[in-house]
C-alpha cells in the first residue's frame, strides 16, 4: 500500500502551472496540479484516457469542448472522456487538484 497526504508540502511555480507526478507507472499516472491565482492550463485533451480531476482546494474556472467556463471548488470530481477538450484556470485564488489518467495505449506491437 501507498499513501499520498493530498495537502501537505504543495508546491507553486510563480510562471506556470506545477504538475507534481505523485504516481507514474504503466497503469496509469495521479497528478498533482497547483496553480497561482491568473495562472492557465490551455485547452488541450487526453486521447488515449479519460480524464479524472479532483479538486482539493480553492475555485478555479474549468471548461470543456464548448469552452463555456464553470467554477468549481473542493470535493468536486470533474470527469473527461478520452480526447474530450478540456481546461483550467486559476482567477483570484490558488488552485490545487489531483488529476488521475489510465494507462496509454502502446503506439507499436512488439516484434515476434
């Protein structure tokens, strides 16, 4: 068994956003996000996983495919299909959420 404390020793990055890989392994990857308040992950999409965000503390301003921006705060789960658009913003306070991904798919089978 391994534990994470999901809130202690956050780090903040005062350029960009901070992705802290907590777990990263072939079964998939736990991410830790801390952003600074006017801080933005662009829109971007997984396409090989659906996306898993819980947000952990503070608001922060998450949109999907339609762009339409929606305010979230703690013990919310916001979840994105495989290669759904999505992405965050920070506006007036730190953000931190966990972000959980399955495995990538092998991009070439292995010679027999």
């Amino acid at each position: 068994m391994k534990t994470f404390h999901l809130l202690e020793q956050l780090e903040f990055r005062d350029a960009v956003p901070y992705a802290q890989p907590l777990l990263v392994n072939e079964e998939g990857r736990v991410l830790r996000f801390t952003l600074r308040p006017g801080q933005t992950i662009k829109e971007h999409e997984a396409p090989h996983s659906p996306v898993y965000i819980v947000v952990l503390e503070g608001r922060g301003l998450f949109a999907g495919p339609d762009g339409q921006e929606q305010r979230f705060g703690p013990n919310t789960l916001l979840v994105f299909d495989s290669g759904e658009r999505h992405s965050l913003r920070a506006d007036s306070e730190d953000v931190v959420c966990l972000v959980i991904l399955h495995e990538a798919p092998l991009t070439h089978k292995k010679a027999e």
